[in-house]
C-alpha cells in the first residue's frame, strides 16, 4: 500500500513537473511570420538565404526573451515552403499560410511567383515581401506587397555609371535565361544603358535554363566586342558556367549582373576565371556593419555551418516586419494598421553604424512607400570572396 502510494506520488510529481517546464517553455504566445520561396534547384541560394536569415533572427530573439509588441511579448516562429521556383507551388504556399492565420510572409524570390500569390495575399490580408521586380507589385493599386531589396532597374544603372565613369565602358551586352525574370531584368537594364548613353551591341540572345554547354550562346554575343557584358537575372547555379565560357573563349572585358551571387557557388565553378565578377552584395559592409550585425553573421555561420553574404539584405524583412508591428501593435491582426503606419515609420537601424535608419522607400520607383530601405552595395568577386566596389542609396 505503501509503495502504490509511493508511485503514485512520484508519478504526480512528474507530471507536476512536465506540465511547470512545459508552462516554463510555453510562456510567450507565438507569432508565426511565414516564407514561401525558392529554396532547391539552380536558384535554391536566393531563397536559402531569406530562410536562414530569418530563422537565426527568429531563434536570437526567442533565446532572448522574445519580442515584445504592445502589451505583449511573443516568441518568432518561421514557417517555411519550399515553392520550387514554381508559380502553382508558390500559390499554395501562400495559402498554406493563408489557412494558418499568417499576416506576414518574406518572399516569394522571383517575379512571376510573386505576380501568382498576390491575390492569394490582397484575399487573406497578408502583406509579402517579395524578392521580385515588376513594378505592378508595388505601385497603386496594389498596396500588400513590399520589395525586400534594391530593383535590378535601381541598381543596373548605378553599376552602369561607375563602370561608365571608372572604367571607361562604353558598349554593354546582354545576355539572358528565357524566363520571364532575366527577361525582364534584361529589358530594363537596357533601357537605362541607352538612356545613360551606352551603345548596346547585343540584347538578344537568350538560353534555356537547362542549359550546360554556353559557348554557342555567347559566341555571338562577345562577337559584338563588349565593353561590358551583362548576365540579366542569372541564377547562382549559371553564373559560373557563363563566366567560365566567357573567359575561355577569350573575353577579356567585364562582366556583371544586377543580382546576388554565391561566392563558394562562384569559387567552386569558375575559381579565379570569376575574379572581377560584378555583382549586388548584401546590404553591409564591414565598414558599415555594426556589432549586431557581427553577431548575426556569427549566429548564422554556428547554426548553418556557413554564411551567404546575400543574407546581409535578406535579414531585414524579419526586422522590418517587427519593429513596424512594434509601432502599431494593431497590425497583428489587422495589415491595415501596418499599411498606415508605413509612411511615418523609422525605427534605428541594428545592422549599420551609427544613425542609419529603417524606414520604408520607393516614392520615386513606385508612386508609394513599398520598398525597404537598404544600402545598395555592389561587390566584385576575388579569391573566392567579394569586395566591395561601391555603396549607394535608394530613394
């Protein structure tokens, strides 16, 4: 009797326990903020990075207490989809988050996903912030999604210039994957080369994604004697193998592209034939970054066993998100809260030295504030790693 009365003592106790760490455990309410991107195949580094960006910042600030927004402090949870790149996947990705009450999503990373899930998202109430360019996303009337980085149409014609100035370029080309994001990029890039006075000697010639053999793409294309030739839109997977067929048939010139790369993807397909590759870097610098911005590098590298310097842009979607939820605490239900509260908003900036700010742009792109502010750093590769060519700003 004794000993029955003993076990069952010890068995409440034990679940007395369980239940006090659960309570423990479980203190915080849970905001769930979503991504649905591309994070497998040729373009898997675009979206890996928003990811792990999100999900470093999300255990920092869990393991710190939490965020505390109004009254009340939550703990981060991501919620993750994988859209393959696919428009059909990104839709139920966004649905997916749709069915879980989510408000919040980073991504999607290309153009034509983020066209496929906007109505998914005006539908439900989410606001999204997509890496995509087609202005139709963030220019009146639509109003939910918000551009996570610097426009390939922002940012082309800032490395036009500097090469322009610098470098002497005068004659560009362009060459581009048949989809509709480099075509578009390809487009756009252009146009604002002719219109800072550049001669474009090719523009046409584009490849098929599954491409493997570029030297007859390029032939005719380096055939023109460019000054500098543009890869439009190219995905981390291609670029080296573009820049390896460019380099072996003699191309001499510069090359770049308006978007981020991978710099052990560039290293380990091209080696030292990259070395000069220009490209959009993250939104940091070391001499811009702050000390919390070298925790989180130190934070990712621990948790990943790796670090993507195109995660220096891709962690401020979370933070936005946050701190502008923090000045309204309404938007957590309600994104019509949030939308208002964009305008006004600015909030210090934890990932650069001193004054910088969060603050949302895009009047001169967009008509609306529907853009986040980040710093366009452009890099060049060398050595397997990128330095920094220059830094500019979006208004």
């Amino acid at each position: 009797m004794k000993r029955r009365s003993f076990l069952t003592s010890t068995v409440l106790s034990a679940v007395a326990s369980i239940a006090f760490s659960s309570v423990a455990f479980a203190e915080n309410p849970v905001l769930k903020i979503g991504f649905v991107g591309v994070t497998s195949g040729p373009a898997a580094a675009w979206g890996t990075s928003n990811q792990r960006s999100m999900e470093t910042r999300a255990a920092w600030i869990n393991e710190t207490g939490g965020v505390t927004i109004g009254d009340t402090t939550y703990d981060v949870e991501i919620v993750s989809f994988d859209d393959q790149k696919d428009p059909k996947r990104a839709i139920a990705g966004m649905e997916k988050m749709a069915q879980e009450g989510i408000h919040y999503v980073v991504g999607p990373n290309v153009d034509d996903g983020a066209a496929a899930v906007r109505p998914v998202a005006e539908q439900n109430g989410i606001m999204y912030f997509p890496y995509a360019f087609p202005k139709e996303l963030y220019t009146a009337p639509a109003s939910n999604a918000i551009l996570g980085m610097v426009a390939s149409y922002q940012s082309g014609p800032a490395i036009y210039k500097y090469l322009m100035d610098n470098n002497g370029v005068k004659k560009v080309a362009f060459v581009a994957a048949n989809e509709s994001d480099p075509l578009s990029q390809r487009d756009s890039g252009s146009a604002a080369a002719k219109a800072l006075g550049l001669e474009v000697v090719s523009d046409s010639v584009t490849y098929q994604v599954d491409t493997t053999d570029f030297t007859p793409v390029l032939l005719p294309v380096l055939q023109t004697q460019p000054d500098l030739l543009v890869l439009s839109g190219v995905a981390p997977a291609a670029a080296p193998q573009l820049i390896r067929s460019a380099r072996e048939l003699g191309y001499t010139g510069l090359i770049s592209t308006e978007t981020a790369q991978d710099a052990g993807v560039l290293m380990e397909g091209a080696g030292e034939l990259a070395n000069g590759f220009i490209s959009v870097g993250g939104a940091s610098t070391p001499e811009l970054a702050s000390d919390t911005m070298r925790e989180f590098v130190d934070r990712y590298t621990k948790m990943f066993g790796e670090y993507n310097d195109e995660s220096n842009t891709k962690v401020y979607a979370l933070e936005y998100i946050l701190e502008t939820l923090k000045a309204n605490p309404a938007g957590i239900a309600d994104v019509e809260a949030f939308k208002t509260t964009m305008d006004g908003f600015e909030a210090p900036n934890p990932y650069m030295v001193g004054d910088a700010k969060l603050k949302y742009v895009g009047m001169t792109s967009f008509g609306q504030k529907r853009q986040v502010s980040v710093p366009l750093v452009v890099n060049t590769f060398k050595d397997g790693a990128f330095e920094t060519l220059f830094v500019a700003q979006v208004d």
